[in-house]
C-alpha cells in the first residue's frame, strides 16, 4: 500500500540590497576580507577606499547585513576592479554573482565599456567564476602581489553583458 501526502512548498523571501558603502562599514569590510584572504587589505585601504570619489563602492546587505562588497576605481571608459568579497558563510550560495551582475548594470548606466580586475594565479576557484560571468584572460602581471604571486588579468566588455 502506497500513501502519497501533497505539501505545498514553502520559501522564505530573503531580504537582499544594496548600498554604497559608508565608513561606518568598514569594520564589517575589514572582518569579512579577513576572513577570506590571506593577505588582506588593511581596514585603512578600506576606508580610504570607501571616501575616493573615484571609486565605486557597494555593499550586499542580507536582512540589513553586509554580507559582501564591490569596489571598483572608474578611469573615463573603463574601470578596474580593485576588490570583491562574499562572507564565508554567504560563498556558494549565487550572492557572488548578483554582486557582480550589480557593478556590472552600474557600470554600464555610466557608459563604461570594459571592467578590468586581476587575481592570484593560484586562486583558481576565482578564476573559474569570472570565466563564468564572461571575463577573458588578457595578460599576467608578475610579480603582482606582496608575496611576489603572479596575477591573471582579466577583462569583460560590458555594453554586451545581459
């Protein structure tokens, strides 16, 4: 005998948004570059970051926490993306790529064509997701980081994302 129950599915909407951040952020910044990287960048280059004019700077927020952050330094046409991050707990979970997809749609509203970044040769993990959004590898920079690790450039044109 065979007994079948119909459930109906439940989903929870979660509450995702996004900010430019302020220097009362870099705190949060700081803690969750820290806990991704071994090197990370200081809470002062982050809020250096976060104040230049020049710079792009958002924030992810879940339920009113900072979850991840973009920053990108914008150059007439083209901006180059100076650091990216997902907390630990949030990796895996898409919030990387609708990070990005946002910088990119930001990006494009202010005309910029292409968006530039570089990352750890080794750092395969990253390398295989910017492949996935569309970046293509366009050169190494040796040398690059403190370390002295070599890093891959990479490019994406962004008038032909989505």
């Amino acid at each position: 005998m065979v007994i079948s129950i119909k459930t109906r599915v439940i989903t929870k909407l979660i509450n995702t948004s996004f900010r430019e951040l302020q220097p009362s952020d870099v705190e949060s910044l700081f803690d969750i570059e820290n806990a991704n990287n071994e090197c990370p960048w200081s809470s002062l280059h982050f809020a250096s970051s976060v104040v230049d004019n020049a710079t792009l700077s958002y924030g992810l927020f879940i339920e009113q926490k900072l979850v991840g952050y973009a920053l990108a330094l914008v150059a007439i046409d083209t901006a180059d993306l100076l650091n990216i991050g997902i907390h630990p707990n949030y990796k895996r979970l898409g919030y990387g790529k609708i990070l990005l997809d946002y910088l990119l749609v930001q990006l494009k509203k202010m005309n910029i064509n292409d968006l530039i970044l570089e990352v750890r040769v080794k750092n395969h993990m990253a390398i295989n997701f910017y492949q996935k959004q569309g970046f293509e590898d366009i050169g190494t920079r040796e040398r690059y980081y403190s370390n002295q690790e070599d890093a891959k450039i990479m490019k994406i044109h962004i008038p032909h994302y989505k």
